[in-house]
C-alpha cells in the first residue's frame, strides 16, 4: 500500500463525474482541494464509504461562489467552522476550509482558516483519519496513516493526552474506532491518556456519549474494544449499569451472530452487557437521552421473562399473545447465544441451543391472531353495555388462549350467550 500511495483502483466513487466537476472548481486559480478522512480511511481499508468530505484552501464565502457558478446548490452547514455543505448530483459533499485551533474547552474549538494542510492534518484525532486524496487518487499522508492502516494501528496524532483535553469525545471515538478497524493491543500511550482522562467524559452531552457507544456496539466484534474499555475504567463511567454484571456475554453473542447469520445489533449487544432490571434501564434511557424506539426496547426485554428452552410453540405462543414480540426475540437470542457457548464442554447446554433455535425460528414466524369477537358482536345478540359484558369477554379471550387459539367464533358466542344469560 506504501508503495503505491493512491486510491487507484480501490475508490470508483472519486471518478463520479460531479465529485471531479467539485473538485476542479475548488482548485482553480491556484487553491487547492481534496478529499479528507474517512472516505479515504475506508477506500484503503477496503470497506464501504457513505459520506465524502473535501479539506480546501478556498475561504467559506469563496467555496459558496464556486460552487454556486459550477451549477451546484450550497448549505452554510457550519460556515462559522468553515464548513459548507454542496449538494452535487444529488450527493451532499461537506467542503471544510483548512483550519488550525487557537483555542479548546474540551468540547469544542475556536479555530482560524489556513493554508497548511500539515496543520489541518494535525489538528485531527487519529493519524488513519488524517488521510488526504487528489482529484488523480494521489494520497497525501502527514502523520503516518498508512503505516497505521497497514498494521491495523489506531494511533492520536502528536501527544494523546493533548488531542483528548481538546475533546474529551475523543476518549470514546479512541475504543470506537479501534473496535473497526485497531488489532491486537491498543496504542499504549493512548489507552494510558483515555483511563488518565476518563472524567473530562462528564463534560460531554448524552447525545454524543450514545452515538459513539451505539457505533462501537455497530461493529463486526467490538468485544475487545469493550475489554479494553472496562480495563481503562472508561465503560464504568458512561455505563455504571454494567460494572458488576460484566461483558463476558458479549463474546458468545458475537460468535452466535458470525455463525448464524445476525446483523450487528448495537441494542441486543447493549442487553447482554446491563442487568435486565426495568427500573435501571429506565434510568440508563433517561440518562443516555435514547430514542422512544431505544429506550422501549429496552423496557421489553428487562420485562420479558426468558422462556425455558424446553417450552413448547403452543406454550410459547400463549406467551407471546401477552407479551412483547421483540421482549421475547431478544431474550431468545441472548440465551441462545449463552447456550452456545456453554455447549462446547456441555451436551445439555448443546441440546438447550437446540431449543432455543427452535424457539427463535417460531417466534420469527409467529403473528398474532385476532380474537373473533368483539363487544359489538355480544351487545347484538341483546348484551348490555356495563362490567358484566367486559368481564365476559375477558374472560372469553382467555379460554380462547389457553385453548391454542383453536376455539372458533361460534363455540365463543354460545359461551357468551350462556354467561350473559341471554
């Protein structure tokens, strides 16, 4: 990769004809662009790549005109952090002056435009995301990134503890990135400066401390990420919930999730981390600031009794009619992935991964039926409205349930008729 220094070969989305046409615009009369980051970072890596970001020497107003007079539409994005984001073939290209900080608070930066692309590069975290590419795919590279890349190295660029104290976010972004794309240890001095400096986390807000977490929790295997984190004191302090339950669980979901076929699942893994109590969780949703979606999620599954692996599909089923579908989906999937850890040196743990495989693909499948009747069909047959009706249709609905829901609408209105004493 050294020797070749270019994304030749390996990035067909900087040949996209609006991307070049950017580019070109930006550079003329002697200023400079290129493509800045992670676009780059991934492009090397071999991994897919969302969004493109482009570092120039163009001041914001400038870029605005530029862009304006190539035909494409611009958004003063952060034009006091001298972003503007251009909209070109329908693709967003966040376009950011070359900046150098004068001044930090450990949450943000009061920063001056430049022209020292060496000092843009250094005013980043780590040295695989200070990368930049040409128009050609010629890589500029400042800090040492592909020596990093290369070694599967995540590395803070210049003194760690410095680049931390500008942003203490980049305590977190430190296990997050290196759960992507780090191998082996991670960097000494930087796992020493995020365990020295883990109570600047207090600074951040719960939405920033989520989505790094929600990320590393997103990758293929972030379980040494996790180890690492716990090691450094730095999971304790943004997820007190799992100090003494442990993340030894994580392990066996991952591998459960490579062999069968799971997508990553940032909240299943965060289940298997934190103590399935409803009052707890309610207040780790609260605190983390997580979406309705998230924060229900959660509720159901700490609410949700695991069944035995044993439980018949009629069983389970019944189950299912009164609880929370996705309570169950989770609870199934963590004790089959406990199961299946625990069968490589126990043949009953062998034959309760079995079950609750069996479960699983079931409850997958199962949709809830409707119960046949409703109070409009029992007021009909000349029923008053009042808690005797209600009652009797509850009652109903049970009988219904516990026969398998197999009892048919008309054996149910002659039940009715009879307890209604019509």
């Amino acid at each position: 990769m050294s020797a070749e220094a270019s994304l030749s070969g390996r990035a067909d989305w900087l040949a996209e004809k609006h991307l070049q046409k950017l580019l070109a615009a930006l550079k003329q009369g002697g200023e400079e662009a290129r493509v800045a980051g992670g676009a780059v970072r991934n492009a090397l890596i071999g991994q897919p790549v969302a969004d493109i970001d482009i570092a120039a020497t163009t001041m914001p107003e400038e870029t605005i005109r530029r862009a304006a007079a190539a035909g494409f539409k611009t958004v003063p994005t952060g034009i006091e952090h001298g972003t503007v984001t251009v909209i070109a073939g329908g693709k967003p290209y966040e376009v950011t002056t070359l900046r150098a900080d004068v001044e930090t608070d450990g949450r943000r930066a009061k920063v001056i435009f430049g022209r020292d692309w060496k000092a843009d590069a250094e005013r980043r975290d780590f040295t695989i995301n200070a990368l930049y590419a040409e128009a050609d795919g010629t890589i500029v590279d400042l800090v040492g990134g592909i020596a990093d890349i290369e070694a599967r190295r995540l590395r803070f660029i210049g003194d760690a503890e410095a680049r931390i104290r500008e942003d203490y976010l980049r305590i977190l972004r430190f296990f997050r990135f290196f759960a992507w794309y780090g191998d082996g240890r991670p960097d000494a001095e930087g796992l020493k400066a995020c365990a020295r400096l883990k109570d600047g986390l207090v600074q951040l807000s719960a939405e920033r401390v989520w989505s790094e977490v929600k990320k590393l929790l997103s990758a293929a295997d972030p379980s040494r990420a996790l180890l690492w984190m716990r090691q450094a004191g730095v999971l304790t302090a943004v997820l007190p919930e799992s100090e003494k339950w442990g993340i030894d669980a994580i392990h066996g979901l991952v591998k459960a999730g490579k062999d069968l076929g799971w997508a990553p699942d940032p909240m299943l893994r965060l289940e298997a981390i934190v103590p399935p109590d409803a009052v707890r969780m309610k207040t780790l949703g609260e605190r983390l600031r997580l979406s309705n979606d998230d924060a229900g999620r959660l509720r159901h599954w700490a609410l949700t009794v695991a069944p035995d692996a044993k439980t018949t599909e009629t069983e389970l089923a019944k189950k299912l009619y009164y609880g929370d579908r996705d309570g169950y989906l989770d609870r199934i999937r963590l004790a089959l992935a406990a199961a299946r850890t625990r069968a490589v040196e126990d043949n009953q743990a062998m034959m309760e991964a079995g079950g609750f495989s069996r479960l699983l693909s079931f409850t997958l499948k199962w949709q809830k039926p409707v119960f046949p009747i409703k109070g409009a069909d029992l007021t009909a047959l000349g029923a008053s409205p009042g808690p005797k009706l209600g009652a009797t249709l509850k009652n109903l609905e049970k009988e219904w349930v516990e026969s398998g829901f197999t009892l048919e609408r008309g054996a149910l209105m002659k039940r009715a008729a009879q307890a209604l004493e019509i």
